[in-house]
C-alpha cells in the first residue's frame, strides 16, 4: 500500500484512498477473479486498477457512495478484461521437457549414446547440437527460439540427466 499512498500529493488524498483501500480491495479481487478464474491475475489486476485510481483520486468524492463503488468495480472490471485479453493474444504453452519425441535407434554396444537415445527429446536434441553437431550455446538458442539463459539451462540440465543415465549404466 505504500507504493500507491506515494503516488498521491496531499494527505487528504492518501486518507481518502486508505479508506478505498479497505473498503474495496476484497470486493476488487472478487471482481477480478470472477473474469479471470485466476487468484494471481487477479491480484495483478487489483494492483494494477490501484494505480489507476490512485492516478484519478479527483474523481473520487466520499468513498462510500455507490458512485465511488461503481467507478471503483468498473476501472478493476475493464484491467481484468484488458489482462484477460492480453493472455489470450499471448498464450503459452507450457513446456515439458520429459516429451518422449520421434523415436531414435542407434545399433551398437557404445554405453554413451544408448543413454543419449534414452534422454527425453527435448535433452536428446540439445545434447546433439551442442555437442555433435558442434554448435555453441548462443547458435542453439537462437535455433530452438530460446534465449541465451533458457538455453544454458537446458544444455545442463540435459547434461546432468545424461551423467546420470551414464552413471547408472556404468554401475549396471
């Protein structure tokens, strides 16, 4: 709350907008969540109309009208919406690294790529650009559309799950 009692000029204002505060902050979460099904976009959507009506506090006469009220639902209504809207313009897809993939066979007695052939696919494709097919952290990113973080990440996380493929292969 101290982020919005901040944004406002006179000691008038920030009495005023404890009041809002309290009054409204659980029926805007209420609204939010009814839009969104979701309690933390919801609370991003509460935050956000905050900052809005602490941007329009000259708006507000006596906190407890039902004016205030509906000014107050209406500013946290259209946030959820314009947050809804922004998720479904830009859905995720959430990633699972333990996808089996396109099967891969490879005959022979060498231990290594038997448990490369074990590693999930998305483990088993870095393993091979990176270090069959010679590319550098930067290169994968750029071909797999990661960043450069998101792909060294995965380069040791496939690493370390090939390790220990290999350890238990050894001890078998």
């Amino acid at each position: 709350m101290m982020v919005y009692l901040q944004m406002l000029d006179t000691p008038e204002e920030r009495s005023k907008f404890e009041q809002l505060y309290r009054m409204y902050s659980s029926l805007m979460f209420y609204v939010a969540n009814e839009v969104l099904h979701n309690e933390q976009d919801a609370e991003d959507a509460v935050h956000q109309a905050f900052l809005k009506i602490a941007d329009h506090m000259e708006k507000i006469g006596d906190p407890a009208c039902p004016k205030t009220r509906g000014f107050i639902v209406t500013v946290v209504e259209n946030k959820a919406i314009d947050l809804y809207r922004k998720h479904k313009r830009n859905q995720t897809v959430e990633l699972n690294d333990l996808l089996p993939g396109i099967p891969a066979v490879y005959e022979g007695e060498n231990t290594l790529a038997a448990c490369i052939l074990k590693l999930p696919a998305r483990y088993r494709e870095v393993i091979l650009l990176r270090y069959h097919q010679g590319y550098s952290v930067k290169e994968m990113a750029s071909l797999l559309g990661l960043s450069f973080a998101a792909a060294s990440k995965l380069d040791q996380r496939a690493k370390n799950r090939l390790r220990d493929l290999y350890e238990k292969e050894e001890t078998l």
